[in-house]
C-alpha cells in the first residue's frame, strides 16, 4: 500500500494522535503517504468530508450520527470505526463574576440565584458550547440541570467559534463556556476565565472526538491503515512522558507556547488542579466505536435540540459507529 | 437583469466589491463583522440568506442557528441536490458559502450564488493578471540591468547588447530573464 491521504482536523489538543502517528512515522510503517490539513469550523470539516475534499478527519462524534439521522440530507453518508479520545472538555466562566459569586459549592447555588434573577430580564445569564451537535452542549447542559437551572428557559445558550470564545467573554456576549483544550487554559491564562468543572468529572460518556469518514471509504485499505497508525499512536500517548514530549509537537503545530496546553494534555485546566487528579484526556484503551455512546449522544441530540423522533436510533448508531470495521482493521495484516 | 428587490442577504466580513456585486444583482445587503453578535444580527435582520467566506470560523455560529428554526437561514450544500449542488460545490471551492432561508425562491438563490462565483472568478483573474504583471515587470528590469551591463562592458549598443543576451539564452536553453539573472549574478562576483 502506498496511499497518499488527506486527514482533516481542527487546531485543537485531542487532535494530537494525528501529530503523533506523523512526528513518529507511523502512518509510513503502514504504507500511507498523510497529509493533514487544518480547518476553521467543524461546518467547512464536515463540508470537506461530504465533497471528499478530505478523505477521513478529526471529529465531533456527533457529526457521523447527525449525518445518518438525516440532519445533513440524503447524500450525507459519514461513519466513524475510531474513537480517539475521551473527555478533554471544560466549562469555564467569566472570571470576574465566578469571584463575585461566594467560593466552593456556594458559588453554583449563588450562580443559580443570578440566572433565576436573571432569566426574564434584557440579558439572561449566557453560555456558549461549540458545535449544535458536539458534546459540549449536553455537558453544558447537563451541568445547568445539575445546578437546578433549565437550559431551555433559564439561560441563553450560544455557539460561538473556541478561537472567539475568549473575546466574547471578554465582551460579556458570554457569561462562560464549555469548550475542549486549549481554550479553557489560554482563557485562565489570559486572566478573564476561571475552570469550574471539566468532562471527566460530569460523569457522561466520554467519545469525544472520532475519525470520520464517508461510508463508502470504510473498508478501503488506506482507511483500515490509518485506524491501526492512529491506534498505535493513541497507545504511545498513555504514557506521561511520552506526552511531554509530544507536547513541544502540539505546541509547535498549533502555534502555542507548550506552558498553555500543559494543563490539558498532562493535568486538568489551570484552576481545577486542586480538586481533580489525573490527566484530562484519554487516548488508549478506547479506541473502538461504543455503541452505548452513540445512544447516548443520538438520546442528547433529541432530547435537548428540538427535533421530531428519530425513527430507528439503533439502526442510525449501527451506521454511524462501526466497531465491524474496527475490528476489521485490527484483524488485517500489517504487511 | 433580474431584481430581487425584496431579498435581503447578510453578509458577514467586510468585502465592498462583493456587496456592489450583489447590490447590482439586485439584492439588498447588509453586511457585519465577523465579531459581531451574529444571533442579534439575525434577529434584527431576519435576512433570507447569508454569505460568509466558507473559511469563517463563524459558520459554527450559523449552522446553531440554522438548527434552532427552520425559519432561519440553513446551509445550502445541504439542501441541494443535481445542477444546484454543483453550484454551492463550486462556490465552495471558491471560498463561500451561503444560508439560505426556506422562503426565498430557487431561481433566487441561484441567482445569489452564481453573483457571489462570478465575483470571486473575477477577483481570482485580476489577481492572477496583477502577479503576472508583476512578474513580468521584474523581468523587464532585470533584462534592462543586464543590458546595461553588457553595454558598459563590451563598449556596444543596447541592440548588439540585446542580441548578445538573447544568444546567451538561447544556447544554455533558458529564458531571457533566466540569462539575465545569471549574468548579473556572475557580475556581482
């Protein structure tokens, strides 16, 4: 196999299995030539997947769901047979009002008095996730309900771009966010964002970011390839040196200083350190599509984005998560 | 040509020349920052369609609102199929993408899209016009240089120079510009 292929991806910390498999040749042990072209918006990602503008890319997992349940019409066949990564979210808010409301517990039930004060005035309490079918908008919610407060009427929820998060923070169109690395950490660093929770601790499935692809490319050689370099590459990263050295990697990928993605890739989010232990995210150990997820993110997405009953949700998770050809890829030969 | 008088497109970034393209199609338009409130904007306008650059990070904040109502504008490479999904492809490629909300008539978002390509076809060839003019002035400079310094060199006139440089290209098979810049460089040694 000697494929040449096109991986999209967005600048984000569980992007780096991608840098990874490439700093340490493993898509070349695999026969594959790879080229990795970052994207602005998960919008233009899934376009570029859609007209094969890309051949397979780092993920929302809620993208190839979405896409089977007919979200991005007929022609929009997208499926996932990789997981590759759990957790790595955060929800921050607004530094200046989390240190106006008293600390510790009292803070939420203070934060819940301010948006039940607040609801019915010129400017509710606003939170902003990423994406209107990304994960990040159900843990958003989830720790909404939590705190006793309705997502849908109680606040205003937004989606706004993780590279304008900061400044609509900033400029108070936000009140918080919940976002993945490095943005939670850049937001401490720049002094207007204070970490309050992050997704390993909301207690929800954890798929977070998949390798998505058009269904038609599933079995294609290059495709089951790429699943066992990206396997190998999320195995290396388990371990916590390996991830030091990897961070210069992403540090000089995305074109940030490795102090400000240190947090997410070796500890929590700046600010969380005292109440959480362990790493953020996970790469290894979790790599094969989880049905039960899939459920879960197709329940979320029915459940909190006004939309009609899917009608077979087992039938769409089937053809969006593909563990079949997971296995598929584990099994082929190397050689 | 055709007026769409009563359809009002926003348009996110500031591209002059495109809103007097789309002003000429007969649109009416309105156009804010990408920083800007986009769900505010929406609301106050209530456009039938908006373009974006298909590389705005915004396009995030559109798709959201996109799946809040189907009253708002929805993203057009969804919604079409055949000779219309060939054109949101194309300007795709091209760098846009449009919204486009349920009302607004087919013939009209055919009309917004091909303005929005032709537009960017066109600024795509005076910009690929500009550079070749640019080239070819450097070149022009360089050939002059090593005119003036075969002329100073060997006492000749500037056609003789000319013919003397265009023989030296000739012979290694390279261009004119190429035989200048060499020349120049064995000079400047």
């Amino acid at each position: 196999m000697t494929g040449t292929v096109t991986l999209g991806y967005l600048p984000l910390t569980d992007a780096l299995p991608l840098f990874a498999a490439q700093r340490l040749q493993l898509f070349a042990d695999y026969g594959l030539r790879v080229q990795l072209k970052a994207m602005p918006s998960w919008a233009r990602l899934r376009d570029a997947l859609l007209i094969g503008e890309v051949d397979a890319a780092h993920c929302l997992a809620g993208i190839p769901l979405a896409a089977q349940a007919g979200l991005y019409g007929p022609g929009a066949d997208l499926a996932c047979a990789l997981t590759l990564n759990h957790f790595g979210n955060a929800i921050t808010l607004y530094r200046p009002l989390a240190e106006r409301l008293s600390g510790g517990a009292g803070m939420l039930a203070s934060l819940r008095r301010k948006a039940l004060a607040e609801r019915d005035g010129p400017r509710p309490l606003t939170f902003a996730s990423v994406f209107p079918v990304s994960k990040h908008e159900f843990e958003l919610r989830h720790w909404l309900r939590n705190l006793d407060v309705d997502p849908d009427h109680d606040v205003k929820l937004l989606v706004i771009p993780p590279p304008l998060v900061a400044r609509a923070l900033q400029e108070r169109q936000i009140d918080g966010f919940c976002v993945g690395e490095p943005w939670n950490s850049l937001a401490v660093h720049q002094g207007i964002g204070q970490v309050v929770a992050s997704s390993r601790t909301l207690g929800l499935p954890g798929t977070e970011k998949v390798l998505a692809t058009r269904s038609g490319w599933l079995e294609h050689p290059d495709h089951l390839a790429l699943i066992r370099a990206l396997c190998e590459a999320c195995q290396w990263l388990d371990q916590q040196d390996h991830r030091l050295t990897a961070l210069d990697w992403l540090a000089e990928t995305l074109d940030l200083e490795p102090e400000h993605l240190r947090p997410g890739l070796l500890g929590s989010p700046a600010g969380l350190l005292e109440t959480e232990g362990g790493s953020l995210m996970t790469f290894s150990g979790i790599n094969c599509p989880d049905d039960w997820h899939a459920r879960w993110l197709l329940g979320q997405m029915e459940h909190n984005l006004s939309m009609p009953a899917f009608s077979d949700p087992e039938a769409i998770c089937r053809r969006a998560f593909r563990a079949d050809i997971h296995d598929l890829a584990m099994r082929t030969a190397t050689t | 040509m055709k007026t769409h008088a009563g359809t009002d497109i926003l348009l996110i970034g500031s591209d002059e020349t495109l809103v007097l393209a789309l002003q000429d199609g007969g649109f009416r338009v309105t156009w804010v920052d990408e920083h800007e409130d986009l769900y505010a904007a929406v609301a106050r306008l209530q456009p039938q369609a908006v373009l974006v650059q298909a590389d705005s990070p915004t396009r995030d904040t559109l798709e959201h609102l996109a799946s809040l109502s189907r009253r708002y504008p929805q993203p057009t490479l969804l919604l079409h199929d055949g000779q219309d999904a060939e054109l949101t492809r194309r300007a795709l490629k091209l760098g846009i993408s449009a919204y486009v909300a349920d009302g607004m008539s087919a013939g009209a978002v055919r009309a917004l899209v091909e303005v929005s390509i032709s537009h960017r076809e066109q600024l795509e060839s005076l910009r690929r016009e500009l550079t070749r003019s640019q080239r070819s002035l450097a070149e022009r400079k360089l050939i002059d240089a090593a005119k003036c310094v075969l002329m100073e060199r060997q006492g000749v006139c500037e056609a003789d120079a000319f013919r003397h440089l265009k023989s030296l290209a000739m012979n290694a098979r390279i261009s004119l510009s190429d035989a200048a810049r060499n020349l120049l460089a064995q000079e400047g040694t």
